[in-house]
C-alpha cells in the first residue's frame, strides 16, 4: 500500500498542477538567469513570461536584450534541462515593453 505522501508525489508530477508548478518554476529561474547574465538592467527590460511544451517565452523591450538572449539562449535551456529535466527545445523572443500587458 501506497503511502499518502507518494500518491500526492506521484500526482504532483504526472497532474496538470504538477505540470503548472514546473512551469513556474521554470519561469522563476530563467528570470534568475537574466539577473545573473545581465543584472538589474537585462531584468527591466526582458521577463520569462511562461513555459509550455518544450517552448520558453521571453518578453523584451528592445531588439539589443532580445539579441543578447538569443545568443545566451543554450546556456539558459541547458540550465533549465540540468536543473528540471523537461526537455526544453527552444526559446520564443517576444518583443514588447515589458511594463506593459502585451499580448504574446
């Protein structure tokens, strides 16, 4: 018999709100990583915004953040891949102030 603790577990990671709580926490940690790649600056102006399939969207500013992102972009999935192992492929760069609700 199973206990309670491994069926939440078990749920937790094949459910949709297992699902939901690595999407943020994916999204939480490619905001470090823009922190951590280009400081407060590079965190004003670009926002990992979701993760849905294997597809990270990043909402930037300007076209030179959104560059900037595009040629660190392996070093942010391998990061992720290392750190959460969900098979992130790619990286959707969206751009659009960021302060402002944008549709993407």
């Amino acid at each position: 018999m199973d206990t309670l603790s491994s069926i939440i577990k078990s749920k937790m990671q094949t459910g949709k709100i297992g699902r939901q709580v690595q999407a943020a926490l994916v999204v939480e940690l490619v905001n470090q990583l823009i922190i951590e790649l280009w400081g407060r600056k590079g965190a004003e102006q670009s926002k990992a915004v979701s993760f849905k399939g294997q597809t990270i969207k990043i909402k930037c500013e300007n076209q030179i953040i959104a560059q900037e992102i595009g040629f660190k972009k392996r070093r942010i999935l391998d990061a992720v891949n290392a750190r959460f192992s969900v098979g992130a492929k790619k990286i959707n760069i969206v751009q659009c102030p960021v302060e402002e609700g944008c549709l993407i």
